[in-house]
C-alpha cells in the first residue's frame, strides 16, 4: 500500500458514473446544446471580439481573485488592454493577472492549432511555472517544480510530497483514457472530464504554490479541447469564483465523502449553464439586432430620398440604444445623427418622430420614445407560455 492510500484513500482515479442523477445527465446534455448552439452561430466581428474580451477578462479576474487578487474585474480588462498601470506595491496583483492571460492565450492558440489535448505532467508543470513566474515566493516553492514539504490550504493537508509526481502520472493516465473521448457526447465528457481534473489537482496539490490556478488552466484547456466555444471555456472559473464559499464547501465535502464528487459535478455543471445562459442572451441579442435592421430596410423599400434616409437611420440608431429615449436626448444619441440633424429644428425632429410613430416602429412612453422590438416576435415560433 502506498503512502497516499492511508492518508488520502479519497484519491482513487475513478468516479462511479452509476451514481449520477437523470438530473446530472440531463444538464450535461443542456450544456452540449448551448454550446453546440453559441459556437454555430456566426456573430459579427466587433460582438465577436467582444464576447471573447468580456469573458477572458472575467475568467482571468475569477482565477485570481479566488486566490485573493484584489484588482477588480473593470482593472483587469484595463490591464487586458495595456491601459492599466499600478503602484509599485501593488504591481504583483498585475503580474499574476498578466500570468493567467498568458496561460489562457497559449493554451488557446495551441488547441486551436491543432496543437496535442491529452494532458500530460510536463504540461501542469509548465502552466504551474507560467502562473508563478516573476511572483515574490517563498523559499522552498519553485515554479513547475513538485514541492519536497507538505503544504495546506484551509484545513486541508495535500497528498504527501514524495508521492505527488506518481499521483501525477496516474491521474494524467486517467484523463487521457478513451472513456472521456465519446464522440456523440464530446463537450459533455469533456465538462467531465475537466471538472475531474480540478478536483484532482486540488486535493494532490502538487506544487508549493500557485495550485488552484494552475488547475482552474487544465480545466480550460480541456474544455477547449473538448470543442467548448473559447468564451464559455471561462464559465467554470467564474461560477468558483462567484460562489466561492460554496466551492469549498463542495471541495471539502468532496474529500470527506470518501471521494463522492457527484455532489460536485452537480454544483459545477449548474453554474456552467447558468453561465451559458448569459451567453446565450448576448448571442440572442445580436441576431435580434440583425432581424431588426433587415426589419427597417423592408419597411424603407419603396421610400427614397433623403427625408426617408435620415428617418431610417433614426429608428436605427434609438434601437440600438435597447431603452427608452428622451426628446432632449435625440439628436446625440450617435454621431451620425447629431450630424444629420445639426442643422434641424426641434421642430422637425418631432415631424420624422411621428412619421416613424405613424410606421408603427416608434413608441412613445412617458418618459421618451423607444423601438418597438415587439414587432419581431410575429416571427418568432409559436409555443405555449405559462
């Protein structure tokens, strides 16, 4: 018997599937769906870029911030941008943040090179020393090295050290074995499979330091490997970090309950899709927008000149703004129409307001006027709604 067999007998390399709920099967199938859906929809390039900065940033402020980083996520979107300077006392929370966005990007542009998915020791060690490099240490911790003490977080004593590099090995074995690898139910495996690597990596806690952030890396790459869209890859990470008192609840029951990490699974993938959910309303949004604006040109069809034109571009533009406008509030709502109507009268302001009132595409309410994007539910299917 091996050392770790008496001190961590949780540690077992195998989860009993049979003990899943329909419940937790029906989830994983949701999860395939909406990612399914998010990555076969095409977006428009700047929401595109958008969708992915958003949420690197947030993943990137998860990671970090659960292990203490203070910078707020609007600071790190700064700092994603090279906007974001800082005091010289407080330039290593900088230096941990630029750490991760390193390791996400790599991680991102290997996989989506067709660069190897299967996870190997020599791999978490390097995003172990990417996540710790340049980082005031102590002593006896050395970056994508295994530690030779015994380290703890929280109450809870990791795997002893002699063992770690062996408890590596088996669990790398483990996750690259075909079971994770069906292709009918490839993202959801895939989920699986990188939660498991997380819990794993936690409770060995190979490294001196740097262990949550190096396994929340992992549990990215294998998403992306899985064909997880590259912002959804973030959702895990972020839903830890939002729920942080109830991920170590999960991750202390985990090891208490002799290796039960059903429960887990469960509060994980839940926050996967309640993530996916928001994801899905931006994705929304945007075809929406699209519907709209095809919307407005069909009802412009057979109005020309320049009269029609600049109504056109009024109604489109108060729609984009998705809330109700003030009259004062008009004329700057974009660039373009401030300048088409520089030269116009308030007066005549309210003239194109009424035609497009008229149209049936402007609505006005006590406090302003709003597009009327109900107008695009004739379009939508029927279905029942309680």
């Amino acid at each position: 018997m091996r050392t770790f067999e008496k001190t961590h007998p949780w540690i077992t390399f195998n989860v009993n599937l049979s003990k899943a709920s329909h419940k937790l099967w029906m989830a994983l199938g949701e999860a395939q769906s909406k990612c399914e859906h998010i990555a076969g929809v095409p977006l428009h390039p700047e929401v595109n870029d958008l969708l992915h900065r958003v949420y690197l940033a947030k993943g990137v402020h998860a990671t970090t911030a659960i292990e203490g980083n203070t910078l707020s996520e609007e600071q790190v979107h700064e700092r994603l941008k090279g906007e974001l300077s800082l005091p010289p006392s407080q330039e290593y929370l900088g230096k941990e943040i630029d750490n991760i966005i390193r390791g996400c990007n790599e991680i991102a542009r290997d996989i989506m090179n067709g660069g190897p998915t299967d996870i190997n020791v020599e791999g978490i060690k390097k995003f172990n020393a990417i996540v710790l490099e340049g980082l005031k240490l102590n002593e006896d911790v050395i970056p994508g090295q295994i530690r030779q003490h015994s380290v703890g977080v929280a109450g809870y004593r990791g795997a002893p050290s002699e063992e770690c590099e062996y408890l590596l090995e088996r669990l790398c074995d483990w996750l690259n074995n075909e079971e994770f690898k069906q292709k009918d139910s490839l993202i959801a495996f895939g989920i699986l499979r990188a939660i498991l690597a997380h819990i794993y990596l936690a409770w060995i806690h190979p490294f001196g330091d740097g262990n949550g952030r190096t396994a929340r890396l992992i549990e990215f790459k294998i998403l992306l490997a899985h064909g997880v869209p590259s912002p959804a890859a973030h959702l895990l990470s972020n839903h830890y970090n939002q729920t942080r008192s109830e991920y170590y609840r999960q991750l202390d029951y985990s090891s208490k309950a002799k290796g039960d990490v059903i429960p887990f699974i469960e509060y994980a993938v839940q926050g996967f899709i309640d993530g996916l959910k928001e994801q899905l309303k931006v994705v929304q949004g945007q075809q929406m927008r699209i519907m709209w604006r095809d919307f407005i040109y069909e009802n412009f069809r057979n109005k020309s000149g320049a009269s029609f034109d600049r109504k056109r571009k009024l109604i489109l533009d108060i729609a984009d703004n998705l809330a109700i406008i003030p009259f004062k509030q008009i004329r700057h709502i974009s660039p373009r129409i401030a300048e088409l109507y520089a030269n116009k009268t308030d007066k005549a302001i309210r003239r194109d307001i009424n035609v497009l009132i008229e149209m049936d595409l402007l609505k006005r309410e006590p406090k302003g006027y709003r597009a009327r994007w109900e107008k695009l539910r004739a379009f939508l299917p029927e279905r029942m709604v309680e």
